[in-house]
C-alpha cells in the first residue's frame, strides 16, 4: 500500500535567501502516528505547512493520498485536518458555528450529532453556545481542534497542539488521539513535550536546520541509540574518581555521594562484572545500585547537537 503523505526532496527558501526545508524526503504511512521533533526553527512548521498547502514549495514533490498539494491541492487538502500553533479564530462567532462552519467549508453535509459527540470529546459542549472571546485559552485551543476534526480528515497535523495548556486539555486531547488512532486516522505530530511523543507515536522523526537526521520506529530507536546507566551510591563521599576507575569512565555526581556508568545494553560485554571488582579493590563501600535508561530527550539533545 502506497503512503498516505508522500514527501520527495522537499525544499523551501524564502526571499531573503533562508533555507527551511532543505530536500526533505519522508514518507508517512496510513494509520501511524509519527512525531517530528526538532528545535525551534528546525523547518516542523514549515514542512506542515507546505504540506498542507498553505507554503509553496520552492522544489521538491508532496502528495496527500496520491494528490499533489500543488496541482490537485483541492483534494490534498480536503483528507487534512490542521491544528495550527496560532490561535486564529473568529472572535464573535460561536463555539458551535466555529465547528459547523469548519465542516461547510469542506462541503460536508450536515451532521449534529458528530459535532456533539465531537464537542463532547473536547470537554466543550457545554461552551457550545459562547463566543470565541469569551473563552480561555485552553477552550480556544480546544476549539481549534474541534474545527481541525469537524470535516473527519484522513490526516491531522497537530503542530504543538499542548504547548501552554493546562494539564486536563493534554488528557482529552491524547484521548481523542487514541481514538483516531483507532478509526486510522493518520496523525503527524510536532511537540516540545518530549515524554508524550515517546508515549504516543509509532514513528519518531528528528528534524534540524531544515533536514531529516534520521525517521524510525520509537522502541528501535530507543534500543539503538539509548544507553543505560548505573548508579552507584557511596557509604561513604569521595572527593575524586580513584585513578584506578577513571578507564572505567565512571562520573562522580552529587558531591561524591555517588557515581554514574553509562553502558551499552548490546554490547558483548557491559563492563560491569569488572567494574565492581574494581570498586572493591579501591576500597569503595557501595550503599546501593540502581539503573535507568536514557530518555527520548537524551537522545534528541545529542542528535541536534552532533548535527550543530
């Protein structure tokens, strides 16, 4: 089966002669949920943008199922939903007219009790019939995403749609993900909450100056690139790493209190077996042991920084 969102050699430079996109090639498949990460200004929300068909491309190729967003952009544009960062709403209109108006514009025909359900989902129905004006912040975002949906898109761009929002918006908007998820709805999603793309996505794209360092599935990227790390706590403080465990790479952390190993879980041999006979032989009471793995966050910090 052919991909759904289909990028070939992407690229964007404006007037000025800045380059954001810079031959970006991905390919997004039905029903998956992928989460793009990069810093700001790394090219996210100019390549939703231009995907969506609200940037022209400056070269490159984009097709929405089969349909180039630039000759046949009526049709890209009629399977995506966007959820932009922008709060871009009509003030003086209503939550509802907001929603029903949002689902005209894409020539659906009328339906009530979708948008209830819908409005429901969101925690705003009983806001159905205040203006825009007079909601929060958190109740306009929710309203964006209400429109995103009103017309049922086969892919939502949610362009960090949680930024700034209180914490019972994230849950309804996770659970509304889950939900699409479920009726396969293809759902791209740039976030600065690094801990919601490790739990959410399929897919983890890293993007930085423009380009795409690496696309791949979430836990085989975490087995690839995490590392994991010993703790060791001391009975007793150390000023310094004892000469003979500095080949062991060791790190003195909390003012000698403890140290840390970092090791790969892959390796023929993690090191440990000898690391702690090396700990004994310096004479090194060891008050406790614990291990953890490096995060997403860890990972996407080295990457944008090798690509520095």
């Amino acid at each position: 089966m052919p991909p759904i969102v289909s990028v070939r050699d992407l690229t964007k430079t404006y007037a000025g002669g800045f380059t954001a996109l810079d031959g970006v090639t991905l390919d997004i498949e039905e029903g998956e949920i992928i989460a793009l990460l990069g810093p700001n200004g790394a090219g996210k929300t100019t390549l939703i943008s231009t995907i969506c068909g609200i940037t022209m491309p400056s070269g490159g190729a984009v097709e929405v199922g089969g349909h180039d967003v630039v000759r046949d952009w009526r049709k890209a544009r009629d399977m995506i939903g966007l959820v932009p960062q922008e709060l871009s709403l009509e003030p003086f209109s209503t939550v509802w007219n907001n929603a029903r108006f949002s689902r005209g514009l894409f020539d659906r025909p009328r339906d009530d009790a979708y948008l209830e359900s819908l409005l429901r989902d969101l925690s705003l129905w009983e806001k159905r019939d205040a203006k825009v004006m007079e909601l929060s912040g958190g109740m306009k975002r929710r309203v964006l995403i209400a429109k995103a949906l009103a017309h049922r898109p086969r892919v939502l761009f949610l362009d960090e749609p949680t930024a700034g929002v209180d914490v019972e918006l994230r849950k309804d908007m996770w659970r509304v993900v889950e939900r699409l998820r479920g009726e396969g709805v293809t759902i791209i999603l740039t976030t600065h909450y690094i801990e919601e793309a490790e739990a959410i996505a399929d897919r983890i794209g890293v993007i930085s100056r423009g380009r795409i360092l690496l696309v791949e599935r979430t836990e085989e990227l975490m087995r690839r690139l995490g590392r994991k790390e010993l703790r060791i706590e001391l009975a007793e403080p150390v000023d310094d790493v004892p000469e003979t465990l500095r080949r062991d790479g060791l790190e003195r952390v909390d003012g000698g209190q403890a140290l840390v190993y970092t090791y790969d879980t892959h390796a023929e041999r993690t090191g440990i077996t000898a690391l702690l006979a090396d700990l004994q032989a310096a004479g090194l009471q060891l008050a406790d042991l614990s291990t953890s793995n490096s995060s997403l966050e860890e990972i996407f910090v080295g990457l944008v920084k090798e690509d520095a």
